[in-house]
C-alpha cells in the first residue's frame, strides 16, 4: 500500500512529503496507524548521512507509538485499537543464541526500524515518520499509558530504554547516589529516571546554563565539569554514573 511519509532524498537536503510502499501484513504482522515518533539525534545522523551506509530516501524515526489497525492470520496477542510501540528493531532472525536469550539486538540477522536491507521495497527498511508501519509481532510493545500521554511515551522507546536499563541493573534507588554525565536527549532521560527511582541525582554538565534546567528534571546538585573545586568536592563519592 502506498502511504504518506516525510524523508530526505539526500544528505543535505531536509525532509520533505514523499509516498512509501507499505507491505500488507504477513501471518504474524502488526500494521500500525502511527500516531506519534520522536526526534533521536541518530535520526538526524542518518538522514544527514554523517554516518557511513545511508539509504535514500531515507525516512528515519524509531521511537514509534501508535494504534493497531490490522494483524496477520496467527497473530494472537494484539488486535486492532490496541495502543502499541515499536523501538529501533522490527525483525531478526529469531532461532539464534541471542534471539532465544532474548538479545536479539546481538543477532547478525538483526533488522533496525530504517535503513536496514529487507525485501521490501525499496530495499531498505523505513521508518516511523510516517502514516504507518507493518512490524513482526515480535517486536511490538504494549503501551499502557493513557492516551494523553502517547506523545511522551515515544521518547521510552529509545533514550528511556536505554538509560533505564543499566539504572535497573545496578538497583539505581533510595540510599544511592548517581551521577548523570552529559544533559543531552539521554541525560534527561537518565536524570528523570534515576530521581523517580528514589536516588540522590547529581548532573554533570559542560554549560552553566544547564544549571536550572537539570534541576528542574529533578538532579538535586549540578556540577559543571569545567569547575575544578565543583569536580574535586564529589571524588570517589558516587555509587553509579552513568556516562551518556
């Protein structure tokens, strides 16, 4: 089916309309109506080719939430208006070691939501900042936000995963105090999450005038790395930092 998308034709060109080919849902296929994707810096790498690879056109975002609006034959655990998301992979090739451990991020055969080969036309995957997307079941997400809150839901299925993961690994909580280097798109997230976790959040930051911002996403000191008497008062002192 042909569908409206927003892409680039080149690396230094910006996005603009174009129409895509969407394929029609296989047996265990999910095609969703998206109603949110947000902005990743990879994105903007992708599309502005500053990374080797890119295909065009290319139309990138992999932080995708929306509503089912058909399923395949076997598909059993979604059904259409169900909310759902969809993150940076849409297939792999599901019998390795990693795919049965539940890594398939590892896997060789792994496929990313855009500029990854597929069968598809054009021959490469492409994303989210589109009408809609036909995924593998297998990696679609349950989303079981209230709907006001789609929009803020998109950005968990890049920079909150990837900051809330090792917060959780290393029990990130009440009692711990983390360290949050780098006030990016992922600091925010990390700041965020470690706060809503209970721990005590110091901010690292290069720019003074990131003081108040990371304070307001609930860092309860700031320190600006090019003070040597702020860096110097917080040695050997932290339980987990987490380097975005």
């Amino acid at each position: 089916m042909l569908v409206q998308a927003y892409g680039a034709h080149a690396g230094d060109k910006p996005l603009e309309p174009m129409q895509i080919k969407r394929r029609a849902p296989a047996a265990h296929d999910v095609q969703i109506d998206i109603a949110f994707c947000g902005i990743c810096h990879s994105d903007l790498h992708q599309v502005r080719a500053e990374w080797a690879g890119t295909q065009f056109p290319c139309v990138p975002g992999h932080e995708i939430v929306g509503r089912v609006s058909a399923v395949g034959d076997h598909v059993k655990n979604y059904k259409v208006g169900d909310l759902v998301g969809v993150g940076c992979i849409v297939d792999s090739c599901q019998h390795c070691e990693d795919c049965e451990s539940g890594l398939e991020n590892y896997c060789d055969g792994m496929i990313g939501t855009y500029n990854f080969p597929t069968p598809d036309a054009p021959g490469w995957t492409l994303g989210g900042y589109s009408q809609n997307i036909v995924v593998h079941e297998r990696y679609v997400l349950r989303i079981r936000h209230p709907e006001a809150q789609l929009a803020a839901v998109a950005p968990l299925l890049c920079a909150g995963i990837t900051t809330y993961s090792p917060l959780r690994q290393w029990r990130a909580g009440p009692g711990k105090k983390v360290g949050v280097v780098g006030i990016g798109g992922l600091g925010h997230m990390g700041i965020k999450l470690a706060h809503a976790m209970g721990a005590h959040v110091v901010a690292f930051t290069t720019s003074e005038s990131k003081r108040e911002a990371a304070k307001a996403l609930g860092a309860d000191e700031v320190v600006v790395s090019r003070n040597a008497e702020e860096m110097a008062s917080h040695i050997k002192s932290f339980d987990f930092i987490l380097n975005t």
